[in-house]
C-alpha cells in the first residue's frame, strides 16, 4: 500500500497486536473481547485466487448489491428507516446489478469522482467453482472458536469489493467479527466499548443507528466536544490477515491507495452472534452491557411514547436538575 495514503487524523493512536494463529496469547485476547490481528490462519486462503477475473468467470448470473457514493464516505443506513424519515438524505444509493454490470460501474468510477462498494453476502446464486473455495475456508479452525468464546451461530459472510480510498465510517455491529482480508490493504481504527460517550451514535431508532456522528475527517467539537477524549487503536490489514473485531467495538475501515493496479480491495466478513447472557449479571456491568441497557431504553422509550422525537425530551425532564 501507498503509506502517504493514510489519512491524518487529530489523534494518537495504539497499535492492535498481531500475533500468529499458534500463539496462545491470541485467544486469551479474544476471550477478553479484545481485537487483535491473526497471522497465518489460513481462514480463506482458497480465496487468495479471487480476483476481479476469476470473480466475474465464477461468481454466477446473480445480482450484487453495489453502493455508490459522491464522496468516499458509505455510512450505512437502514433503507426502511430512510423510507419513514422524510428529512433524511441517503449517504448513498444502493443498486442491485450483475458482476458484469459492477464492473462496468468500476470502469466508470475512474472517469468520474464516485466511488463504487459492492458488499453481498455470500449466499447459493455463486458458482460452482466459488462454493468450492468456501468449503475450503478453515471452518475447523474458525468452529473451534466459535465453540471455545461460546459464540451463536454464523449469520453471514459478507464479500467486500471496495476501491481504494472507500471508507466505512466509524459505527458499531452487534455481532462478534472475523474480518478476513483477501487483497489489497484496509487500514482499521477501532475504539472500545467504552468510548460510546465520544462518539455520539444516531438514535437508536434513526436509520444510521449504531454509526457514530462524528466524521473522522472532519470532527465538530461544538457538537461533539467529547470526541476529542477518543483513543484509538489501529492497525493495517493485507492479504492472508485476519482481524477480531470485537461485538459493539466502534470501528473505521479505509481501503488503502495500493501502488499496483488493480485498485480493488477485497474482503470476506464472518459475523457471528454473540455468546448468550451469563446466567449471573456480575457487577459492574461490562461496557458492552452498558450499550446495550442504553439500546434497551431508547427502544423501550421510543415504544411507550409512541414517538422516537419525544424519547430526548423525556429523558431531559429525568436527568436534568436531578441527575447531573
Ligand atoms: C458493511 C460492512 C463493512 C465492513 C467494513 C469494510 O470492510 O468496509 C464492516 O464494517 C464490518 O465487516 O463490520
Ligand atoms: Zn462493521
């Protein structure tokens, strides 16, 4: 990758460790909810091969759902909360379109500024020669961690063909995450759980729920003066990586500038739900069980006042004067 494409950002940051798939100090990381980068798993090696050649001969005659951008921003929104929300704009629009078509959609993004995500997951329209490297990926490696963390079942695995210069703007999923990096190079900036506080999320029930407000490139401290207190840590994955990311850390994806052509990045996610709720809730509670009590009045809230608008005044009349 290009190393003066890295964005500057006003912050320090830590370095996300990157230890071998033999190294024991990797699970005890994991089993902490910590993120760390895995060398050497193997985990989608079969997929080493998939390039936009081989991708176009064998991902089949399905259709793809391709995000374009104006800018090289694609926050995700929920498309059926955008319908309701009449003020609010799409961040991007989303296509549904062959291989073929996607790749029309690249070649044009080279003449114009728009930039082009295809982000599908992987599901039985693929071809035959695909479904083979899929068996092919370490399921036996990546069973036995789901078995060792307790994790639910896999939901889904998401193909990721990104240009260079995309980026995922920071949010949080509430899955655990083995993000597998197939080509090219993403550079990834997470926060913890516990920086909710700094990275002031849409409402729960605004269609960009779970992605933060704060643009990274761009920070308005009037409105998000906390932002400044965000301590990252980072790291850059490449081809054979595998990175933790752990469920609700908050986290920023950038497809690098590579030097050689082509100038596609290609990932492969595995999102898998999270372990059940200890039979004990021990005290303190865990940042993450902080989140999700916050996620859990909001949705409450919005419910019983039958408004998600009134959800901020009620909660004003609780906290001010009283709580503060
Ligand atoms: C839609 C998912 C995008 C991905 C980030 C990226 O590769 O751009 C991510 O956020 C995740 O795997 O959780
Ligand atoms: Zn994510």
């Amino acid at each position: 990758f290009d190393s003066n494409s890295i964005n500057k950002y006003p912050f320090p940051s830590e370095q996300i460790p990157r230890l071998s798939v033999a190294d024991p100090e990797t699970y005890r990381l994991i089993k902490e909810s910590k993120p760390v980068i895995i060398t050497d798993t193997n985990l989608v090696g079969s997929a080493a091969k998939w390039d936009l050649n081989y991708l176009h001969e064998n991902l089949g005659k399905g259709l793809f759902y391709v995000y374009t951008s104006n800018t090289n921003k694609f926050k995700y929104y929920n498309s059926n909360r955008a319908e309701q929300c009449k003020s609010f704009v799409n961040p991007t629009e989303r296509h549904h379109v062959t291989f073929p078509q996607f790749l029309q959609m690249l070649k044009r993004c080279s003449c114009t500024d728009e930039k082009v995500y295809l982000q599908q997951i992987l599901n039985d329209t693929v071809g035959t020669n695909i479904v083979d490297d899929f068996l092919q990926f370490n399921w036996d490696w990546v069973n036995k961690c789901k078995a060792a963390f307790g994790w639910g079942q896999l939901s889904s695995n998401l193909l990721l063909i990104g240009l260079e210069g995309n980026i995922t703007p920071v949010h949080y999923d509430e899955q655990e995450n083995f993000f597998a990096q197939i080509s090219g190079y993403k550079r990834c900036i997470l926060f913890s759980p516990d920086q909710f506080d700094c990275l002031y999320p849409h409402p729960v029930a605004h269609p960009c729920d779970r992605q933060s407000q704060v643009d990274l490139s761009n920070p308005d401290y009037k409105r998000f003066p906390k932002f400044r207190n965000v301590r990252p840590t980072e790291a850059i994955v490449g081809p054979g990586d595998v990175l933790y990311i752990p469920m609700y850390w908050w986290h920023q994806i950038e497809s690098l500038l590579s030097r050689g052509l082509p100038p596609v990045t290609v990932s492969v996610n595995f999102w898998y739900k999270g372990s059940a709720l200890p039979d004990k809730i021990e005290y303190p509670l865990t940042p993450q069980q902080r989140v999700s009590v916050m996620r859990n009045v909001e949705k409450m809230l919005a419910a019983a006042l039958d408004d998600p608008d009134k959800v901020g005044g009620l909660l004003r009349s609780i906290v001010e004067g009283r709580y503060t």
